[in-house]
C-alpha cells in the first residue's frame, strides 16, 4: 500500500507523528502538511517530517490520495467544508480525533461524490503536545477504533485499517455512538476530574501543590494536555460527558457519606474494589490505560 500524496491537516503531536510513521514506512510518495502557524510548517521540513506544506486547502486536497485530520475536532467540518471542492474522486478522508457520534455523519454528508470519509481514533499520545514531541513509534502496539457507519465504503474502510494495521495499531470496529460512549467514561470525564482536582488545590491553598509527589502528579497528569483541544471534546460530547460526571460525583458522594459515618468497612470495599479492577487493567495490558 502506497499513497501519491498524503495531505495532513494540523502537524503538532499526532499529526506528525502520523506523518514520521508514514514515511517510516515507506507509505507515501509525498506527504504534505497544512497548518495556520507557517513557522511550524517550515521547522516540520527542516526535521524531514513532511515533503512540503501548502497555507492553502486548495493546494493540500489537489492530487491527495488520502486526508489525515490531525487538527483539534472543533474545526474538523469548516475544515472538510473548505477542502471539499479540491479532493479528486476516489480520495479518502480519516481523522484523529477523540470524538465521533454526530461529527462522523456531519463529515459524511460535507463528501463530495466519489470521495470517501472513514472515522478513526488510534489511542495514542501523551500530556506533551507539539511538534517537538512527535515520534514515528507513537501508533505502535495500541488500540486504534474505526467507526464505520452503513454509509461507509467497504473498500476505502479496508484501506484506512490496512493502514493503521501497518503503523503497528491493533484495529477495534464501533459504532460512532458507541465510541462516544466509552471515550467519554475513560478519556473524556477522568480529564475533567485530574482538571478538577489540580484547581481544587489551588481553591483550598496553592502554595500546597509545591509539596505534590509522584502520586498526586500521576493522578494529574493528563491535565496537562491541550486546553483548546478538550474544550472542543467536552462540546462535541457534553451529553455523555454530563451524564458520567454525574454518576462520578455519585460515586464521590458515596464515598464521603461512607466516611462521614465512619463506616471502614464500606471504605474498605470501595477501595478493595477499585484496587481490584486497576490491577485487572495492568495484567490485561489495557493500553487505553496509559495512552490519552
């Protein structure tokens, strides 16, 4: 499998890795790169990540075999809206991003005829975004789920798992609802919580968090990523999102009631219960666990 020209929207910490990996591998002729920050188009050629880069949607969709929307999920559709009249006929358009549900039949009916979108979300990436944080190995031995719809075509699905199969992911089949899902009880709603808790100490006292050790900063790690990118996330899934924040401060209530009444042995089993289940987590090498 070797694409002409992959075009990539948005080059920071999955976009170019998507784009080392590629070359990598041999996979494409050309890869191009289109981004709004010209500075990080150009340090992307200097480190050989991309071929060339284009300021233009015309110039990036011209001649492209296959589109890899790498930029943050809330301008995926003006994106797609504005490469649309320049993709040639059997082109196929594939995504990063962490949300699926409406957006995917959005994209779907924004494709011209004879063009192809098929949703995918390869569980890769860590607190550190950017660029400089990029590598060709990021989509090697983690899950990535494809979320076909009945509108999606056989082949160009087959091509875009190939694909990822390739860059070393092992492939998941959802439904778009059904990824939201899931995503939003063990990506989306525990970034809000590790957010939460860090400004939480902030409320009860700042200068506290110069005592942090490696607990508090494992639980929080993942407040460190992009906020722009999970405000995006948190609109396009706030439904789902709301409903297992609410069931998450049940659970918290729960435990407090349980030391409010001094009950040890309620503490007990929710903590043994939770121990429990994360061990579970590790001896199945879960590696949506560890990769955000």
């Amino acid at each position: 499998m070797v694409f002409n020209k992959i075009s990539i929207i948005g080059v920071g910490l999955m976009g170019a890795s998507f784009a080392m990996a590629i070359k990598k591998n041999g996979i494409a002729q050309k890869v191009c790169g289109y981004a709004r920050d010209e500075n990080n188009l150009k340090r992307a050629i200097e480190k050989g990540i991309i071929d060339e880069y284009s300021l233009t949607l015309r110039e990036v969709g011209e001649g492209c075999d296959l589109l890899m929307l790498a930029s943050p999920v809330g301008v995926f559709l003006e994106l797609i809206r504005g490469i649309a009249p320049y993709l040639g006929e059997n082109a196929i358009v594939s995504d990063v991003g962490s949300v699926k549900g409406n957006l995917v039949y959005e994209i779907e009916q924004a494709m011209p005829q004879g063009v192809y979108y098929v949703g995918s979300h390869p569980i890769a990436g860590n607190d550190k975004s950017g660029l400089d944080a990029a590598t060709a190995d990021l989509f090697k031995n983690v899950n990535c789920i494809v979320t076909p719809t009945k509108n999606t075509n056989e082949a160009a699905l087959k091509t875009v798992s190939d694909l990822w199969g390739t860059l070393g992911c092992r492939l998941k089949r959802l439904t778009p609802e059904k990824h939201d899902e899931i995503f939003s009880s063990i990506s989306h709603m525990p970034h809000i919580a590790a957010y939460a808790m860090v400004n939480t100490i902030k409320a009860i006292d700042e200068e506290y968090l110069n005592f942090s050790g490696t607990g508090f900063l494992d639980t929080t790690r993942i407040a460190m990523s992009s906020p722009q990118m999970w405000i995006d996330i948190c609109m396009l899934n706030k439904d789902i999102i709301l409903s297992h924040l609410a069931v998450y401060i049940d659970t918290i209530n729960a435990i407090a009631a349980l030391l409010e009444a001094n009950d040890k042995e309620g503490l007990k089993q929710q903590f043994d219960q939770a121990r429990s289940l994360r061990k579970k987590l590790i001896k199945s090498n879960n590696v949506i666990l560890n990769k955000e």
